[in-house]
C-alpha cells in the first residue's frame, strides 16, 4: 500500500494567480556515487488501455556518497489544473529507484529522519 502525504490548499488560491509551485523531495543517502531515476507522475481515471497515470517530469540524478539530498520539482501546472478542475485531482505518485531498485525517496519520516 502506498503512503500517502496530503496538502491541504485555500479555497482562496486561484489557478490564473499561481505563479510558482514546487514540490521538495527528501532522497535518502547512498553508500557509493549512484544513479538514481526519480519519476513523478500524476494519478488520473483509468483510461481504456489501463493507463492510470501521466508523467510529470523524469530525472536522472546522479548522488555521492554522504548525506542524502532535496530535490525540487515544478508542479506548477499540476496545481493550476487541480484548482482548475478539483474532481481531477487523483495525486501524484512519487518513484525514486537507484540501479539496484532501492527506493530512495523518503515520503514517510523513518528513524532519524523527523522533519522532512
């Protein structure tokens, strides 16, 4: 079962007046430099060939060993469909896999983690 993080926004935000929107993702450290593909994709009514999401944006980072790191991620048109049209507003699924398919992104605080 996926976790889940919600955001609460104002019935005051108006998608014409939403200039910037960015979504801050933890990545947890790695021991050696790796590659790391993070996905994020947006959860929509399952179309007739099955498809139940579209991509937002791919990235292909490579990480150093040491601390993990924040990555940002422009959902600014994202929330401007969402205030737009609500009922479409299914989430996002946030993917983040090294080359050995560990998830690295931290969407839950585990030990040691408090505050991300």
């Amino acid at each position: 079962k996926p976790k889940c993080c919600f955001f609460k926004f104002s019935s005051k935000i108006q998608y014409n007046k939403v200039v910037k929107a960015q979504l801050w993702i933890y990545l947890r450290q790695v021991q050696k430099p790796t590659t790391v593909f993070v996905q994020i994709l947006r959860l929509i009514k399952p179309m007739k060939d099955g498809t139940r999401y579209t991509g937002i944006r791919s990235l292909k980072l490579d990480m150093n060993p040491g601390t993990g790191i924040w990555q940002s991620i422009d959902v600014k048109t994202v929330l401007q469909n969402w205030l737009k049209q609500p009922e479409s507003n299914l989430g996002i699924e946030i993917k983040a896999f090294d080359e050995n398919g560990r998830d690295l992104a931290v969407t839950f605080p585990g030990p040691g983690e408090d505050g991300l």
